[in-house]
C-alpha cells in the first residue's frame, strides 16, 4: 500500500508552496527538454543510437531517484506488464522517430510537433467518452489543423527534407500519445518516478535492437551530449513535468509547453541559423492556441494527472 498523496490533505500555505515547487519544475522541465533536439545533433553515434542511450544512461539515475523518493515498485499483473510493455514499445519507437526527424527538420518544427501529444490525448478523450467538443475544442481543432498546414507547407517550399522530418516528428507525437495512453491504465499503482522508471527500463531494448538495425554507429566518442541528453530530457526533464502535472491544471501545463518550440527556435537561431518565417510563425502559434484552448474548458479545475501517485 502506498501512502497517501499528503497534499490532498495540506494546509493552504503548504499547498502554495507545493504550487511554487510545481511551477519552478515546470518551467525547469520545459527548458531541458527544450534542449533535446539540438543535444541529438551534437551526439556523434546514429539517431536511433541517441535514443537509446538517452534511456540507458538515464536509467541508473532514475533508480537511484526511485529508492531515495521511497517510492517502491508493487508486484504486478501479466495483464498490467502487458500494458507496461506496449508502453514502453510506443516510447522506444516515438524516440527513434522523433530522433530521426530531428535531423531532418528546423529544431522548433520537431519541438512544437513532438508535444502534439497534449491535443492528441484530448482528443482521445473525446471520443471515448463520446463527448461533441465545445466550442473551445471546436476552435482548438480548427487552429492546429490550419497551424500544421502552416508549418507543414512553409517547410516544403524551403526544403524538401525539412517536410519529411515535420511528418516524422508529427508521427512521433502519435506514439507518444499510445505511450501516455498505456501509462494512464497504470496510474492507480504505479508512483511518478516508478512509471518513469519502468518505461525507460521498458524501452532501451527496442532502441537497441532499432539502432542495431540501422547499422548506424552505436558506440559514441564523445560521451558528453548523451550524457546530457540523458540527465536533462530523462531525468530532469521528464521527471519534473511529470511531477508538475500531479499539481498544475492542465491549463497551465499547456502555457508551459508552449516555451519548448520557443526555446528551441532561438537556439536553431543561434546554432544554426534557423531563421522562422512569418508563416512558421503563424502556424507554431495557431497549434500552440489550440493546445491550449483545447484544455479551456477546465481551466479552473485540477484534474488527474496522466501518471500520478496511487492513493
């Protein structure tokens, strides 16, 4: 038994500190996993191979953080490490997407369509719950459909490439939507930093097996961009945003993703001279409106988490 979320039951100053602790590791989260991207291009092994070590290295960090956080892993069903696994399956193959199309398009474009996963998990969740969207999500739809041919059009006139690594990176975000949709069915007994655990644990042995495959180089020389690659977006990052989302509303969560494709543009900008154009512009803004309007309805409620701590 796991013990209870204390704070359900914290005084009112106790739970404005605990939103103060939510919103510093927000925006920590959003920062490093702004980071990613570029951190791919530094890596000298295969993109496939930098996913995987994203994962391995990660791992033994996130054990450490497990038993320190007193947070143990309970026995678990076949059926639950059936779900786990498909988990893990859809994670390992949104990195090794996500990954690729990292190469082949501006470092905003695979930000801003990696975290797709926000509107696509909602819109899971209208259909079911068979729900007619409102008309907040009615207009959350109609901006990120005309943002993605935005982006998706302005990156085909500049450059071919740049249009197979938006459809790579916007595939990414689909599996990430599987990957938060598995971890939601085990939510009820697993904690935060177990659930980040195992679906780590879960996905290194696909990566391997992928950048096997490809027969890219696996081994890297330099060794500081995975490791910081691991550290930030694994550790850090994941761990802090899924920290947040058990004590921020979805509202707020969704502004603080919105500073990702920001942060990696400048740093595209300034790395490798990524200028955005004012249809990049108008398209990361108009998916960014839809994010958040897609949540508009319960702005002013807090509700579960995705993977939060079992009662």
């Amino acid at each position: 038994m796991h013990p209870p979320d204390q704070t359900r039951f914290a005084r009112p100053h106790e739970s404005r500190a605990v939103a103060i602790r939510a919103y510093a590791a927000m925006v920590v989260g959003n920062v490093a996993l702004a980071f990613g991207p570029w951190l791919v291009r530094l890596a000298d092994v295969s993109s496939l191979s930098s996913a995987f070590w994203r994962l391995a290295l990660a791992a033994p960090f996130l054990f450490l953080l497990t038993r320190l956080a007193r947070q143990p892993i309970p026995r678990l069903s076949p059926a639950m490490l059936g779900v786990i696994a498909v988990g893990g399956l859809c994670f390992a193959a949104d990195l090794g997407t996500w990954h690729i199309g990292i190469l082949h398009t501006k470092l905003a474009n695979a930000t801003l369509f990696g975290n797709l996963a926000s509107f696509l998990l909602a819109a899971y969740v209208l259909v079911t719950t068979r729900t007619l969207p409102d008309r907040f999500q009615s207009a959350a739809l109609v901006l990120a459909a005309l943002g993605t041919i935005l982006l998706l059009g302005r990156s085909y006139q500049l450059d071919t490439r740049y249009l197979t690594g938006d459809l790579l990176c916007i595939s990414a975000g689909v599996l990430y939507t599987g990957y938060l949709i598995a971890m939601t069915r085990a939510r009820g007994l697993l904690q935060p930093m177990p659930v980040l655990l195992i679906s780590t644990l879960a996905g290194m042995v696909p990566l391997l097996l992928f950048a096997l495959a490809d027969g890219g180089r696996v081994l890297p020389h330099d060794w500081t961009p995975l490791l910081l690659l691991a550290i930030g977006s694994q550790v850090i990052g994941q761990g802090c945003m899924i920290y947040a989302i058990g004590h921020l509303s979805p509202l707020i969560i969704g502004l603080g993703l919105l500073t990702q494709p920001f942060i990696a543009a400048l740093i595209g900008s300034l790395q490798y001279g990524e200028r955005l154009g004012a249809l990049d512009v108008a398209g990361g803004l108009a998916i960014c409106a839809a994010l958040v309007l897609v949540r508009a309805g319960g702005a002013g409620q807090a509700r579960r988490p995705v993977v939060e701590p079992a009662p």
